[in-house]
C-alpha cells in the first residue's frame, strides 16, 4: 500500500507543475528595477517579456480566465509581474498568511526557474505568491529554514476589481547561477485558480509532464560571484529545564558553518544540532508487514537532500534513509554541482566518538530524462563494519523511460546483493510501469530501507487520471497493481492485486473504492475499502472518513479513520484525526493539533497524540521566518511516547 500511494501521490506532484512544449526568448534587460509594489504602471515593465497565451495543465487548451506576465532582468536578479484576471473576483481564494506555508489550496502564481538550465524537474525552484501576498518557496537542492541561509526575494500583491496582481523579484544570490558570464535560463510562469482548479503554464510544457520543455531566456548577463556571500553561520542556544532527567537543567549550544566555493557547490559542518526540539511524523497504526518509513524534516538533512537520493524508493527499498542517523556530534556534508552535467553529495557524521556514518554520491546527466551515477553508504562502530555501494542508470526518450538499480552490500564480512530493472510508458492520463525486482537474503544496510530481503519477482502498476472542465465530475482516478515475489527456496513470498478508483465532483466531495487481495508466504487476506472526503480543496474546513475491512487468514481485520481541520477563526487552525485498527485485538489512535498563527513570524502551536495507553501533548511558541534572531518556547517534549514535563527555550541566530 506504501509503495503505490508513493507512485499514485509521487506521479501527481510532477503532474502539478507542468504543461506542454517549451519556447525561447531572448532575455530583456530591463533599463531601471522596477517597484515591486503591485501597479504595473511602472515604466520599466514596458521593457520587459510579455507573456499572455497561458494553457490549462489539463486540456492544453487556453484557459476560461486570462493571465498575462511580464519577465525582466537587470545584474540584481529576475523581476516578474503577473495580472491574474478572474471573472467572479470575489470566489478568488487565499486564507495562509505565514510565508512558507503550503498554498495548494489558494489561488497563486509565480516563477519556475534554473539558472543552470538543467532541464530537470529537480534542478527547478519555485517562487510562488497568493492573492494575500504570501510567499512560498521550493529552492532546488533544499535549504534550512532560516530567512539569512534561504535567502530574501521580494513580492508584493493587490487586488483589482477583475482578480490580483502579484509582483516579484528573485536575486540571483538566492539561486544556483555561472556567474560572471552570459547563460541561458530555464523559466516559466505559473497560475493555479481554484475556483475552476486550473493549473496554467505561460509555456506549455506538455501532457505528460516533461520538464525539459519548460521556457529559455536566451543571453542572461550574470553577476560577478559576492564574496561576501561565501561564509554563513547559524548558532542556537537552549536552556532546558527536565525534572526526570539528571541533571534536571542543562544548556545546549550548536553551531552551523555554510561556505559555497562556487555558485553551485555547497559544504556545511554541523556541530551539536539540535534534533530534540524538532516535532517528527507521527508513526500511524494501519496494517503493515515491514517497518513504516518516515519522513524526515531534520535541517541538516533536507538542506540538499536530493543529492542523497541514491535509489528510487520504487524497487528493492531505499539505500539511504537519513532517520538511521538518530543524532550526531559532528556533522559534515559537501554537495551541488560540478557543471550542468555533473552533480556530487558527500556527507559523513560522528556520534559518541564511536559511531561514523558516511554517503558519497555522483551522478552523470547525459540527457534531460537520461542520467547514470554511483553511491556508496558506510557505518562503523564497535564490532562492526556495514557497507553498500552500487549505481542507476536511466533512460528517457518520447514516452518511454528505462532504468537499473544495483547494490551490493557487506555486513559482518557478508555479502549481499539487490537489483532492479524497469519500463515506464507515460500518456497523457495514462501511466504504466514494469518492474523487475531481486534482493538476495544477505542483504544488510544499515543506512538504508530495505524492507523485504529474501525476494524475487516483479510488479505491474497502471493507472489512469483525468480532469474535466465541465459538467457535475471534476476529476477521475483508477489504478491497478499486481505484484509477484518468491523467496530463493521458491516458495511464495507475496502474490497480491489492487484495484482503486476515486472521483471528485464539483460540490467538493470525493469518493473512493478499493479491493486488494494477497497471499503473503501461507497466509491469505481480502480487503475492500470504501471513503469520502467532504471540502476537499479547503483544508481549512474540510472532512474525511475511510473505512478498510476484510479477512486475514480467517480473522476479521478493519481499520478506520476520520480526519477533520477546521479553521476556528481568523489565522486559529483546529485538526483532528481518529484511528481504529482491529485485527485479533484492537489498537486506538487520536492525533489532535491546535495552531494559531499570530501574524507572518509568529505562531503558537500543540499537539496532542495519544496510541492505545500512551499519551503525549506538547505546546509551543515561536518566532521565525524573518531576519535577525528567532525564539522558540517548548513545553514538554515533540517525540516523546508519552508527556514529559519538560520546558525549553531556545535562541537561534545567523549572519
């Protein structure tokens, strides 16, 4: 279940960022910077781009609602104004205020670009803005959260009687740029309106998505490299007050040092990072066979962590999962790219003086869709040495993508193997995937997620997905996996099928069905699932429910579920989720949070989570996201299994 809502949510956020085939223009020099204030009456507009033939993601055809935007540069950086025009201004939708945060669900616009000119979707920054003027950001490579380390752009929007004007600048120091000579950049401009749920693209860049087909400004003349934007440090100190620990206070102190030789290649060192104070996922309750994989949020590790992807995640498991690195004394990592071409990642940290842990990674883009690299991971501590290394190579070309995975790994002098081959075939609302899988049973990384050793076979997975622009459906999805897999001895390890199907109509609402059944090693389970989502494109007022149910080997197995998120008043969030899972006994789970955001820099948040027995809140001040120094108030403690009554305060400060 993991592994296809992966390739299902996976495939549907590429999908969420394009359009269809690209176009070249040379880059206008704008004369003066202009205002960014949200009046396109400035005069240097007159001298930039303009842009006004946007296209639905969906239909390639035009939209029901015209956008224009205009793209200039100057030495400073890229300057971009967008006139979003709406023909039910007031249906315009925009509820986050605190920059940073997720604006899928309000009406936006804003930049796609590399200045590398990679033409790849992970070599792409997005810099996106509501229809109140708040910011949200992806930086290629990733980038700790503090404003001194990500950098500062400008924006600004206002509302006009037939929809908003959204104005922004990007300074070059805030991207990955050749600087001190002339290139060409990848850009497009974006729009996404939720009243009719329209993506649209100033540059049409296909159905499938493909990246490489997104826009070029031709001959952008680049700055000269600022050294003074070489050296960054980032300090924290927290006093911490815990009467069941011993001693009962303590101070903690870090420090962050960032120094970029080049534009495009980046080396931290982190001593004593703070990972205590850093809310994780919480760990669900529904069925599973294998360890859950979690996501990790740890700023050390999401600063550049694409270039620690060293396998897909898709095949045999993950041959790096930075949450084996539970915490560290010393931390080091060098990564970006060498060229357009050429990309490396090393990283290596040390705990207790007796634990290092190590990955390396380089890779080789010969294409667009066509790269080849090599990876190794390490650990070493008392009593043993774990090894891995091993390589992927991809190939695209038109609607078709080949690829190989390999590693080998060495755990207490013994070796292992595992492997994967597979064949994509991506339409426009089709998808469809084989794959071909091996993982002997020595297979031992202990960085990495593997979560089936001792398996041989192979899946198949398709589905479809289609949005309609008219009528009472707004969108369709259908999905079926078969999968195949033995052990070494022959006998079965997992043979299963899955069917899944969801709509979403214009009042709002989705449904959702699906049927599995699997034979895993002698036992036997059939399940159906049956689910509905109220306000589904509203997150600040919205329901769901899904119920899964069926047979294990005999036994009944049912598990439910309810989230709801409530916007309580203006900037105070409420959610809730409710877990059951019954299987030969019953196991409960109740995840409540509590938000207000104060205004753009401050917040006050809690979190209550209570499995079975086990109970846990904390609360929790900050204020952050701007420059200068940034507090954090925290009461009890993120992670614990149940509440400790614990007090923290925390002072983080960079330059």
């Amino acid at each position: 279940m993991v592994l296809r809502q992966a390739v299902v949510w996976g495939l549907a956020g590429v999908c969420a960022v394009a359009l269809g085939s690209g176009g070249s223009f040379p880059a206008r020099v704008l004369p003066e910077d202009p205002k960014i204030d949200g009046d396109l009456g400035d005069p240097a507009w007159t001298y930039a781009l303009r842009l006004d033939q946007f296209q639905d993601q969906a239909t390639g055809g035009p939209t029901a609602d015209r956008t224009e935007a205009w793209v200039g540069v100057t030495a400073a950086g890229i300057w971009v104004a967008v006139y979003c025009h709406d023909a039910e201004p007031d249906k315009i939708v925009s509820r986050v205020i605190q920059k940073g945060g997720s604006l899928e669900n309000d009406d936006y616009c804003g930049l796609i670009i590399d200045p590398m000119n990679r033409r790849s979707f992970s070599g792409n920054s997005q810099f996106f803005v509501n229809a109140l003027g708040t910011q949200f950001e992806n930086i290629a490579g990733g980038r700790a959260a503090k404003k001194e380390w990500r950098g500062s752009w400008q924006s600004a929007c206002r509302r006009v009687a037939d929809g908003y004007i959204v104005e922004l600048m990007v300074p070059w120091r805030v991207l990955q740029f050749p600087a001190g000579r002339q290139g060409d950049v990848l850009f497009n401009i974006g729009r996404v309106q939720q009243r009719t749920r329209a993506v649209s693209y100033a540059i049409d860049v296909g159905r499938p998505f493909r990246a490489d087909n997104h826009g070029t400004l031709l001959g952008v003349p680049f700055p000269k490299r600022d050294v003074s934007d070489q050296l960054d440090l980032m300090g924290y100190v927290s006093p911490e007050y815990d009467p069941d620990s011993d001693p009962k206070t303590s101070l903690r102190a870090g420090l962050d040092l960032r120094y970029r030789p080049t534009e495009t290649l980046t080396t931290v060192l982190s001593v004593s990072p703070d990972f205590k104070n850093i809310e994780s996922e919480v760990e669900g309750i529904g069925f599973t066979r294998t360890e859950r994989f979690l996501s990790d949020v740890r700023p050390f590790f999401t600063e550049g962590s694409q270039y620690f992807n060293l396998t897909s995640g898709f095949g045999f498991g993950r041959a790096f999962y930075s949450n084996r690195i539970d915490d560290f004394d010393l931390g080091f990592k060098v990564f970006g790219d060498l060229d357009p071409r050429q990309s490396v990642g090393l990283l290596a940290t040390r705990e207790d003086g007796r634990r290092t842990d190590s990955v390396a990674r380089y890779s080789y883009r010969f294409g667009p869709r066509s790269v080849i690299l090599g990876f190794g991971t390490s650990r070493n501590e008392p009593g043993n040495a774990n090894t891995a290394f091993g390589g992927q190579a991809i190939y695209g070309t038109g609607n078709y993508e080949f690829g190989l995975e390999f590693m080998q790994t060495r755990d207490l002098g013994q070796p292992g193997q595992a492997g994967r081959f597979y064949a994509d075939y991506d339409v426009p609302n089709y998808f469809l995937t084989v794959s071909g899988i091996y993982v002997q049973p020595e297979v031992r990384n202990r960085l990495g997620f593997i979560p089936f050793t001792d398996k041989f076979g192979g899946y198949v997975f398709q589905e479809y997905n289609r949005e309609l622009r008219s009528g009472p459906i707004r969108s369709v999805h259908m999905s079926a996996y078969l999968e195949d897999f033995n052990r070494q001895s022959g006998s079965n390890l997992s043979r299963s099928m899955s069917f899944e199907s969801s709509l979403q109509n214009r009042a709002d609402w989705e449904f959702y069905a699906g049927y599995e059944r699997e034979t895993f090693e002698d036992e036997v389970a059939e399940t159906y699932s049956l689910g509905a989502g109220w306000n589904v494109s509203n997150r600040f007022r919205q329901l769901s429910v899904n119920y899964n149910w069926g047979d294990q080997d005999g036994s009944f197995r049912g598990y439910f579920t309810l989230n709801g998120q409530w916007r309580l008043a203006k900037g105070l969030d409420f959610g809730i989720g409710q877990s059951t899972f019954r299987l030969g006994g019953s196991r409960d789970q109740t995840v409540a949070t509590l938000g207000w955001e104060i205004d753009p820099e401050q917040s006050l948040t809690g979190r209550f989570v209570r499995t079975d027995k086990e109970s846990n809140w904390y609360v929790a001040y900050r204020k952050s996201g701007g420059l200068g120094l940034e507090y954090f108030f925290i009461f009890g403690d993120p992670n614990a299994q149940e509440f400790r009554n614990r007090a923290a305060f925390k002072v983080v400060w960079a330059r």
